[in-house]
C-alpha cells in the first residue's frame, strides 16, 4: 500500500529528511519522490510512502498527520485506466 504526501513549501532539506527517518522508523518500507529530479518547487514536494505492513499504515499516517513540515497526507487514488484496446472495444 501506498500513501502520498506534500511537504510544505519552506522545509528545508534537513526538515524532509528528519521526517523521512521518522516515517521509516515507523515501518515505512520506502520514502520518494513523486517526481524525482523535479525542479518545480510544487512536484519536488510530493513525495510517496511504501508500506508493506498494513498494520503500520494507520500509526504512519497519524505520524505524518503530525508533522508541522507535511502539508497533506492521503491514500493513493485508485485509477481504473483502460488501454486502448479496452477503449474501441467498449
């Protein structure tokens, strides 16, 4: 499973690492950007976090919740995207 967030716009680098050690602490399998190599300040901001335990998604959303740094945390939107094949045939 999956969560994505956005840190706020005046963390620094330092700030998102700190909370980056916190949520994989927590049992986060993995923290990355959403974009990576991004240099718009808005894309470089979302990030997703990995979470192979479904017992530590709760606990890790709450931490996140909690941050000061984080503006939003939410579940990953589930996309039910056609290919183009599916698409002439419907």
């Amino acid at each position: 499973m999956k969560l994505q967030l956005k840190f706020r716009g005046a963390t620094t680098a330092t700030h998102r690492q700190r909370v980056i050690e916190r949520v994989t602490h927590a049992g986060a399998a993995a923290v990355r950007p959403l974009f990576p190599n991004e240099k718009d300040k808005e894309l470089a901001a979302l990030y997703i976090v990995d979470i192979d335990d479904p017992e530590c998604q709760a606990a890790i959303r709450s931490l996140l919740s909690g941050e000061p740094y984080v503006e939003f945390v939410e579940g990953e939107v589930q996309r039910k995207l056609k290919s183009p094949a599916q698409s002439s045939e419907g």
